[in-house]
C-alpha cells in the first residue's frame, strides 16, 4: 500500500514538475521551445519507465518508515553529488543552452535515483546492515528467533493450531526448497503422497492468512553461502537457521538428531503436543474403549481423545467395551506417548499364575512398546 502511495505521488511530481518546465517562456533551447509536448512525452515515459523497473523486481516488502526516510537521504545525497560533477560537461557539450539541458536533466536525476534508493532500502531492509568500522548493528526481529518451518511440520498441521493461539509471536520462514518439495509431493500419482502436499499447502496459505502471524518465503538463492544443489534435504533446513539464527520447527526425529549434532535447535511438534497433554502416574484411572488387540498376547489397545495409545494387559476379552484402566507405565519420548495399564480390580480377581505372567511380561514390556509404535 505504501510503495503504491509512492508510485502514484512519484507520477504526480514529475508530471508538475516536467510540465512547469516545458512551459517556462525564457531560457528554453529551440529545440524544446518548439516540442514542448514531445519533450513532456519523453520526460513522462522516462518517469514511467522508472516505475516500470522497479515493479519488474517481484520481491517487495513493506515494513516502516524507516526504509523512506535513509532511502530519500540516500538518493538526495547520491543525485546532488552526481549533478555537481557533470554541470561543467553540459557548459563544454552544448555551449549556452548547456544551462536548459541541465536543468532538464537535475530534474530526472532528482526524482529517479531516490525513488530508487527508497525503493531498494524497502525491499532489502530484512538484509542490509549499517556498518561502521569495527561496529556491526544487526537488525532486530520481531519476538524471538525466527522459525524455520520444514515441510513435515507443513504437513503435519499443529503449527496453524499453535500460530492461532497467538503463542508464537516470531517470524516463521519458509525455505523455497521446502515449497518445491510441498509442491512435488501435491503433484505425485500417489494418492495418499498427493494428499499430505496439498494438505501442506493449505496449512501454508492458512498461516499466511493470519492477521498476526508473520510468515515469509526465504529465497536461498539470495543467501550468501547457501547451495541447495550440492545439499541434503535435511542439511539445507540447517543451514537456512544457522544464516538465520533461527530454529528448525519439525517432528522429523532423524532431523532433529542431526539438528542437534550441529548444535542447532529444534522446536518438535511432538515434544509440544506431549508437553500439553494431561500427564498419567501409575495408580490413577482412565475410562476407553478398547477397539483393537495388541502386539502381544492378550493385550487390547484404545485410544484417549488426544489420540494417545494405551495398552491394557488381559484387556482382549473386553475389546469393543469401554473399561475403567488402571495405568501402571507411560513410555514417553519425541515419536509420541503411550500409556500402559490393566483393567481396575483385575489384580483381586486374578490368580497368582496371572501376577507371576505379569511381572515377567513387564521386562519384556519395553520391546513390545517399541514394536507397537513402529506398527
């Protein structure tokens, strides 16, 4: 909106200001003097042609006033210096009219170069830096370190959820090989592959349209030392923070051990949604329906309405009934939680060989709930 006040104001300007001049009745050569409108046509177009320039440059971001104002010190200061060194060329080239000619030319300098310097600051101003010999000021971000989302994260969904509590007030960044790789897997015959990159599209352009989310596509090609070609998938995202100073949000457990080796942060899905999760100590009672036997013989599964797994030994009789388990373990990590019980009062009803199966079957426990997550 702001850049569009600037474009259309620049018009203004330079048609007033090209207009008085072609009209002044003195000091004019005879070839302006007789052209008047040609030479505010020319003028015009060149103006135009300006805009046309910068509207060709697609990556544009407005952020403040603060790009305006070092972006017209800058062009000002640039356009002065410039006219001082060629007023005495336009005197040699073209004798007395040399005077009109410069005029004519100051003006086209005047507006062109800190409609440039403007225009650039405002699309660059996330990148530059104002350097002073041994002094470095880094821009600032808004909130925290920014986010740098890879494309299970996209995929998986929670990211919108969180972004819609206004919990996350950092900018989140999406790498352009993130959306190529969004995009490939939308395009792929696979059914099942199709439907999570569209899914992550859509998760994408719902971010996107937040009002207080901050979100944008980082261009690699623009990074210094950046080389996606020559780069794993999962190497690239780490760069991308490392440039950034940023964390990878994810719930790719490979990605986050290697994230990790190179002393890169990750946010997990997983470990968040863990976090938030009611917490279960052996003892306390959960009411589900178990709808499906376990890994292991005479085990029945149900699910809390978190989507939780829970185990519940000597529960395949009761498949399809909802029972009041007693939890006895949870096993929790970065790949999910699950909760292990038996139904409540099944320890007074069952016989000693029933007690004596059980403690042996909990050192075996660990392997089956490592199967069971992999299923």
């Amino acid at each position: 909106m702001l850049l569009g006040i600037i474009r259309a104001l620049f018009v203004c300007i330079a048609a007033g200001a090209f207009a008085t001049f072609v009209n002044q009745q003195d000091g004019l050569p005879d070839a302006i003097h007789n052209n008047r409108f040609l030479t505010f046509f020319i003028l015009m177009t060149i103006s135009i042609g300006v805009i046309f320039t910068d509207v060709l440059i697609k990556r544009k971001r407005i952020e403040d006033l603060s790009a305006l104002y070092f972006g017209l010190l800058i062009g000002v200061l640039l356009s002065y210096l410039l006219l001082q060194a060629v007023e005495p060329l336009f005197a040699q080239a073209f004798g007395n009219a040399g005077q009109a000619y410069y005029h004519m030319f100051s003006l086209v300098m005047l507006l062109s170069i800190p409609y440039f310097s403007i225009s650039f600051l405002m699309q660059t101003k996330d990148d530059f830096r104002f350097i002073i010999p041994y002094v470095e000021f880094s821009r600032e971000l808004k909130g925290g370190r920014p986010l740098v989302l890879d494309s299970h994260a996209l995929i998986d969904g929670r990211i919108a959820e969180l972004v819609e509590t206004h919990v996350i007030d950092s900018q989140m960044l999406v790498p352009d090989f993130v959306l190529e790789d969004l995009q490939r897997i939308a395009d792929s015959g696979d059914k099942v592959r199709r439907g999570r990159g569209r899914r992550g599209l859509d998760v994408l352009s719902r971010i996107q349209q937040h009002p207080h989310a901050e979100i944008r596509i980082f261009e690699t090609s623009s990074a210094k030392g950046m080389s996606v070609k020559h780069s794993s998938h999962d190497q690239s995202l780490i760069d991308v923070a490392k440039i950034v100073s940023g964390r990878i949000v994810t719930n790719d457990v490979n990605l986050n051990k290697i994230a990790g080796v190179q002393n890169v942060e990750v946010v997990n899905l997983n470990d968040v949604a863990n976090a938030l999760k009611p917490k279960y100590i052996p003892g306390e009672h959960v009411r589900i329906n178990l709808i499906k036997e376990g890994e292991s013989y005479g085990q029945g599964v149900g699910y809390l309405d978190d989507g939780t797994m829970v185990v519940c030994e000597q529960g395949k009789d009761l498949i399809g009934q909802q029972v009041d388990v007693e939890v006895t373990s949870v096993l929790q990590n970065s790949a999910g939680r699950m909760i292990f019980g038996k139904p409540s009062g099944s320890e007074s009803h069952s016989g000693r060989s029933h007690r004596s199966s059980d403690r042996s079957d909990r050192h075996e426990r660990p392997e089956r709930a490592e199967r069971t997550e992999r299923s």
